[in-house]
C-alpha cells in the first residue's frame, strides 16, 4: 500500500492518482492531506505538494490539478531521459516535471476544449495537438512516465511490489459497408450501375453482375480470411457495425437484410460486436439510440461498446451522450490523420468530463493505428506500411499496453485500390501476437 500526501485534495489529482498507480501500475494507495500522519508513516510513501515534508519521494506540483475550469497553458517541452515532458518544476523533485499535471493534460484530452478550428468533419487536427507538434505522438508517454514512478519507488522502497502488466493486442474492425453490392436494393443497385456506366467502368458493371448472379463472391465479403486469422493466432477481436439511416456518409446496409443480420451474429459467435455511430447519429442522441436499439435488437443483448463513424468526436458532447445510454466502452480514441495516440497512452482509461469535473464511467480504449490513415491521409504504400506500424507495437509491448488496430472488411478485398494491405494485416497480426 502507498500513501500519498498532497495539500488539497481535488477531483483531478483523485482522477490521475487513480489512473498511474491502480490502471496502469496496478497498486493500492490512500491519499491524505494530513502531514503529522503522513511523517509518521513508516512504509512507502510520496508526496506531491510545494515542499517536501521529510525523506520521502517527493513531486513538486503545478497549479493544473487543483484548479477548476478550462484555461491557457503555458506549456514549454523538454527533453528528459530521451524522451519529452513538460510542466518543468527543477530539480528539487523526483522527476523534474509535474508528471501528474503532465498525464492529466494529455489523458483528459485538455488541449481539445480550448478554442481550435477543426477540419471540415468537425474533428480536432492531429497536426493541432501538443504531441504531433513536439513529435511525441507515437510515444505512449503516459505509460512511460508511469514506468519512471514505478523505478523510483522501487528503488526506494524495496518491498513495495508490483504485479506483473501483460501486454495485450486487440484487431477491431469497422463495418462501414458489408457488401459492395449484395442486399443493396434495386434502387441503391441501378444507382451503381448508371454510376459505373457514366464512368465507362465495364469491369466494375461485370464484377457486380457476376457477384448478384452468384457466381462471383462479393469483394467486401473478406470474413473468412479475417476467421481463419482469427482462429490461427487466437486474438481478441471486436466489430463496430454502422447501422445508420441511409444518408451522404452513412452508406451501410438496411437493418432489414436476412443476410446482414445472420452476418452480424456469426461474427458475434467468435469476437466482439459494438455500434459504429453513425455520422448523422452525432448531433441527434435520438438517432443514436435508435441505432444501438437495431443492434441489440439482432444480437439479443445489451450493446455496450461503440467507436464514432469518420471518428467524430467533439469532447465533453460526444462521450456524454454515449453515458446517456449506457455505453460502457468506446474505442474512438485516436486520429485519422496521423498514427500514434491521440492521448499518449495505451491503456484503457475513464473518461475525464473537463466541464463537470468528474471522473465518469466511460472506459476509453486508444487505438493506435488505421489502415486508411497509413493509405489516405499520410499515402503510405502497403509494402511500406510495416515501417510505421511496428514501432507503434513496439513502444506497446515495451509498457505491457493494449495495441489497438482499426481496419475495415472493404480494405482486405486485396483489389485494385487496397491490393497488398490484406498482406499489411496479416503481418501486423503475426508480429502483434508474438
């Protein structure tokens, strides 16, 4: 058991003590503003106030975590222990940063309330954030300055013992569309063809004649390829399925297809099933119950896990409406644009309402890759890919974190736009597992 002194306890330093030492370092603690108890204490200890009280392992602190309200930081990064920190606070203190303050901006996402233009899907910019700036974004540096706690207090108090992490890799894959063309309808199906025919694309016009004549299998129908992976290595794997209504970018398959629905509860049978919020769902919490209500409805359970279509995520609105009806578990957490993690962490972690000051329930799962990411934002070519997505993995496994993956099924057709990311897939799984 740790006990740390600090001089006001606030919901903040509550909030991150929480998430280093019992989520990420996994060990007991009390907090106490008591400094006569706290001198007496004979076992491991740490301080996090303005002086230290005795010989015990003391952090200088800043001003962020007991203050309430949204402000301007001045925010100056440094190199520390070949890695970058900031909220400097000398040499005085264990760590020369307020890691606590440091964690506490990064995790609660403190950069996004404050006032920023967002791009034309109303998102927050990779290319605006704290991390992309100071080239920090592939680090996962919470979990790395948890590990500098953690060597510290061991160092310093021999019998303080530390359960072991185990590493942990997750594939999640998003249904934006389950078919390329089957279950479409006539309307949606002659829309294609005069589509293709005003393009003179004859080979599409044979592949979807072929396809619908049930010679052909459809290109988007790549679950088997994901099952056999799947079976081969044994990993963890969830499926956000978009059951939006029909709309610009909400293009996914009528609830009402046989086919759609017996699809969703076979890969029920072997991973995990979520809701993929649909892009009109956003700015309507009507919507988005109506669309978790149809996947509950086909799978005979309560549906808990979600991640938001095109990554829409405008914080304390989004995660708020996802409290609202009973979403658990959310795994938007993460950038389109760029790879890495987007909170500088990889480890699940609750979702800190920066407007309430509270801690709530919501469990945020980073994921720290997207095929189209690699393909579309930072045109990435498939035999290149592996460069950027195995240090990503690395930098997990070197923390015992959870490496999360996003794909689709479209992108594993290995045709034409996506030939050879099938193959990206396969070998991020194999060295994902290892």
């Amino acid at each position: 058991m740790l006990l740390i002194y600090t001089h006001k306890i606030s919901h903040r330093n509550k909030y991150i003590f929480n998430l280093i030492f019992k989520d990420i370092l996994g060990i007991d603690f009390i907090i106490t503003i008591d400094a006569e108890e706290f001198k007496k204490h004979k076992g491991a200890k740490l301080s996090y106030t303005h002086t230290a009280l005795g010989d015990e392992l003391f952090f200088v602190s800043r001003n962020l975590l007991f203050e309430s309200g949204i402000l301007e930081q001045n925010i100056s990064v440094f190199e520390f222990n070949s890695s970058k920190v900031f909220y400097a606070t000398g040499k005085i203190s264990s760590l020369p940063f307020d890691v606590f303050a440091a964690s506490f901006y990064l995790v609660s996402r403190y950069e996004e309330y404050l006032p920023h233009i967002r791009d034309e899907h109303d998102r927050f910019e990779a290319k605006d954030s704290l991390a992309f700036i100071n080239n920090f974004l592939s680090k996962p540096l919470v979990n790395i300055w948890a590990g500098w706690i953690k060597d510290l207090l061991q160092k310093k108090y021999s019998d303080l013992i530390f359960p072991e992490k185990e590493y942990e890799f997750i594939s999640t894959i998003d249904i934006d569309n389950a078919y390329a063309y089957r279950e479409k309808g006539f309307t949606r199906s002659i829309g294609g063809y005069l589509k293709s025919f005003s393009e003179f694309n004859f080979k599409e016009i044979r592949q979807r004649n072929r396809v619908l004549l049930g010679f052909d299998k459809d290109p988007y129908d790549t679950y088997d390829f994901q099952l056999t992976l799947l079976k081969k290595h044994n990993f963890k794997s969830i499926y956000f399925f978009l059951l939006g209504d029909y709309g610009v970018n909400d293009k996914n398959l009528p609830i009402e297809s046989k086919r759609f629905q017996s699809l969703i509860k076979m890969l029920g049978d072997y991973a995990e099933i979520g809701i993929h919020p649909s892009y009109g769902s956003n700015k309507s919490k009507g919507q988005l119950k109506k669309e978790v209500n149809r996947l509950a409805k086909v799978v005979h359970r309560d549906v808990t896990k979600s991640r938001q279509h095109f990554l829409k995520l405008t914080l304390p609105e989004t995660y708020r409406n996802l409290i609202d009806i009973d979403i658990t578990d959310d795994y938007t957490m993460g950038y389109a644009s760029q790879v890495g993690f987007r909170a500088s962490i990889c480890t699940p972690f609750n979702f800190y309402d920066l407007d309430m000051e509270l801690e709530t329930k919501l469990k945020i799962h980073p994921f720290a890759v997207m095929e189209g990411t690699l393909k579309y934002y930072m045109k990435i070519k498939a035999e290149n890919a592996m460069q950027k997505i195995r240090p990503l993995i690395d930098g997990v496994k070197s923390v015992n974190g959870v490496f999360i993956s996003l794909w689709h099924n479209d992108s594993l057709n290995n045709q034409e736009l996506w030939l050879g990311w099938r193959e990206v897939y396969e070998e991020m799984v194999e060295y994902a597992v290892k």
